[in-house]
DNA sequence: TCTTGCATACTAACATGTTAGCTTGGGCCT
DNA sequence: AGGCCCAAGCTAACATGTTAGTATGCAAGA
C-alpha cells in the first residue's frame, strides 16, 4: 500500500518539496455536524498533503485519532469520493487518490468557465462599495509583495478570485469553483512560483480591475483568461518529474 | 414585482397541472451499491412530481417500501441534501425542496457558463465524426417534429445538449451541468410550451449546430447564449401562479 | 380567552453489530 | 522450484440499537 519511491534520475526536472506529514486537526476546530467536521478534517489533510496520493486510509486509525464511530467517518469518506479526493475500491480499501492531468485540466476548464461567466457579469453589475473591496484587496497584495510575503500574497489573491464570485450574488458559485478547482490546489502548492511570476500575477490582477472599473466586460473576459491560463503551463511538468504522484494513464 | 398586463383577470396565469403522485420506482431498475438505487429513485419521484415541493420525507416509509434499511436511506437523503432537493432540519424532519427562483436563476447562469464553454470549446476541435451524430440528431428532431411527438423532441432536445457538452472531453462537465439545471428542469415540466415555441427551438438547435459547423466559436457562443436565454424568461411567471411551491422570499 | 408548562411522539445523528467480498499469504501438490 | 488452492484477515456496505433535540397537543392556571 505504501508507495515505494520509484527510481530517482540523477537530477529531477523539477524541485518538488513534499509538506510534512501532520496529524489530523481535531474536530473543535471546525463547526458543524461530527461528519461535516471530520468531511473537514480529512479534507484539509489531503489537500495539504499529509495524507498522500495512493495512502491507504484506514477507518478504524481515523476514528480513533478523532474520537468518533464509523458513521461519521463514512459519510465524510463518501462526499470525498464525490469530489473524487479519495477513490472507494468496494470491499477493499479507501485510497486518496492520485493526481490525474485529465482531471487537472478539466477542473482548470470548468473554473475558467465559471470565472469568465462570472467576471463577466460582474463588469456590468459592480457597485463602487465592491469595487472598494477589490481596489483594497489590490492594494493589499502590492504591500505584500513589497515585504516578499509570499504565502500573504497567495492568500489574497485566492480571496480576490472570491471576491469576483460572490459579486454575482450566486451563493454556489464560489463553493463550486473551489471544489471544481480542488484538484489544481492541491497540485499547486508543490512547485514553486517561477522567477518573477508573482510579479506577473500582480500585473493580471490589476488588468483584471482596470477592465472590471471600466465596466467593459469583453475586456474582463479576457484579462481574466489570460491570467487563467497561465497556471496550467506551469503544472504539466509536475507529472513528469513525480509520476509517483499520478494516476497511470 | 409587477405582473405584466398579458392576462385577462379571470383565467388564471398559467395552466399548471402537476403530474399524478407515483410509488417509488422499485431498486432493481437501478444499478450500483444500494444507496445509490436509493438516490437515484428517490431523485426520480422529487423530479417527476411525485414527492412535492413541501412534503415530509417519512424515512420509515421509504425504508418499508424499498425494503432496505435506514442507512442507504440516510445516506441518499444526504446526497440530495448536497444538491439541494431536499432540505434537512435537524432533530425534526427532512422536507421536498420548494422551488426558489433564485435558485432556479443560479442553475441557469451556471448552466450558461458551462455550456457556452463547451460549445465555444467544441467549435474549435468538433471531428467530422462528431458533426454526424449532431446533424443526425438534429434530423431526428425535424422528424419529431412533423409527428407532434413533443415528448421525444424533449428527449432529443437535452441529447443534443449532452452530445455537445461530452465532446469537450470532459466527463464531469455533462455531469455538472445537469446537476446544476436540476432546479430549473423540476420547474420546467410545470409548464406547457408557449404555442410555437417548440419551433423556435428547433431554429435555434439549427443555428448552434450551424456555427459549430463553421467551426466559428464566437457564433456558437451566441446561438447558445440566445438559445439558453429563453427558457428563464418562461419560469418567472410560474412563481406568481404557483406560490405555494416555491420558497418565500 | 389566552398563556404556560409538561408529557408525548416524532425526528436526525451517532454508535455498534453483522454480512459479504476482495486480497493476501502460506502450505500443498506437481 | 513453481503454480495453485484455501483459509484467514482485511475492508466497505448494510442493519440495528441508542441518544438527544424539536414540535405538538393538552391540561391547568391567569
């Protein structure tokens, strides 16, 4: 069950740095029922990567780490197999899944989808209160970049894209660009930011607010597809230095 | 929230006729683990009417009448919880969702998102293969047509749809997107197509198909868009006539 | 008549017991 | 030595028992 490390050429084509394992949080730290807790709990956990691609998760170790019955456990495990974070082989085991590019890229076209759909409807809508919002939140990623805050930078630019969301006035669509978008996270945070792509992330986002403050929603679309785009350049390469991590195709 | 002087006031509205109420399709016409069958028969009747907007879900019942015991039942009310079909109230009782139009406008400017996506997607990679199955569907809803069979049109109709969503390649977007029209199709089946309206449709069927042919994303991006557009402005009006099966607002 | 308090009868949520199927490993036969 | 078979020990899936919280109805008191 455990993944051997398969051999290793002399130099990877790419610096991949797994995070360290960690215990599961316990459950005080999220709100909810005890299955929507533990649903958390793990989910956190295997997108932080301490349970790894191909782990074998054992229900009767988690239950007991985090003090509940199985019952808990099993629907939090099924709404991760929804979501396809863990693959359910029936009457055998329960494994966090691999990566699969397939998957990859299809969550990258379905949050492009959305988040065009949604930039462009919010070019036409914004109130100047939530263009406020977005020209703080600008502000904020340039004083982090200015302190090489990286992690900082990160957080705000995922809280941009959210801001974008949820001035649709569509509840879902945010949590479902997440979720479609889950994947692509947890591929992300293992390679580093190239040379002077934060800076370049900066100048996107900025192009996305200019077209957004002119109210011009075909240039919307398009900063935003451009900034989009760029990610998945950079993560294809990560399936060839670590195929450890992904699902045979 | 003014009602616009289209009636005269002593007919109501709109005619609406709800399906007659029918016993849950048996397990055996389904596939898959028991809680699956469970959903997937419990979505039917929520879907064909049969369970309505407002009634208790009676676990109990359900068990009984399925012959299964709570747990795939909880494990399938679960799912449609997720989806929002049914509502959940804790410690007291689980409810057939009311319609809610907000609702209904979120299913449908995600199904727009999506779909223009795909459609502006397919354009570009469309294979002579693929065009076949498009024009032979479209036929096939021109001969539908002659025959007044609107309930096959129907049918043609979404598989047209799905046709053009699978051939992005993406297996979950067909998926997604009817899970996310789920709210606008329960309402749909209320009301009677406007007279000639069923011919428009095909027209616009014929124009998407049209630009995918052309191989001309920017066309087909607004076929569809013109396509999609139209079913919304048909819902509204089932709110006034119909209060009683949507959320209050 | 209207309110208040309590007993009752529901429910979801959780815990635990049971079943059936897959994998694995070891011994036996070839 | 190598392949095959069988049994033991996993697992998910399902059944059932338990707990605790909410609505409801009725009776008693203001």
């Amino acid at each position: 069950m455990q993944d051997a490390p398969r051999q290793a050429p002399e130099v990877p084509a790419l610096e991949v740095q797994l995070p360290p394992r960690r215990p599961l949080r316990p459950l005080d730290a999220f709100a909810g029922s005890l299955a929507q807790r533990v649903y958390a709990s793990l989910r956190e956990a295997i997108l932080s990567m301490s349970f790894r691609p191909g782990d074998s998760l054992r229900k009767p170790e988690i239950c007991a780490q985090l003090g509940v019955s199985r019952s808990p456990v099993s629907e939090a495990v099924t709404r991760l197999a929804v979501e396809h974070l863990v693959r359910i082989v029936p009457q055998t085991g329960t494994y966090v899944a691999r990566f699969s590019l397939a998957e990859i890229r299809e969550g990258a076209f379905l949050r492009e989808a959305l988040e065009l759909a949604a930039v462009e409807n919010v070019a036409q809508t914004i109130t100047e209160d939530e263009l406020t919002q977005l020209r703080h939140n600008l502000r904020l990623q340039q004083a982090l970049l200015d302190d090489d805050d990286f992690d900082g930078f990160y957080q705000t630019d995922a809280a941009m894209h959210e801001l974008i969301l949820s001035f649709t006035g569509y509840r879902r669509v945010a949590a479902l660009a997440e979720t479609s978008w889950v994947h692509v996270n947890r591929a992300r945070q293992l390679i580093l930011p190239a040379p002077g792509r934060v800076q370049s992330t900066y100048a996107e986002h900025q192009a996305i607010l200019a077209a957004i403050e002119a109210r011009d929603p075909v240039a919307a679309r398009a900063a935003t597809r451009l900034h989009l785009g760029q990610l998945i350049g950079f993560l294809e390469p990560l399936a060839l230095a670590r195929p450890d991590l992904f699902e045979p195709d």
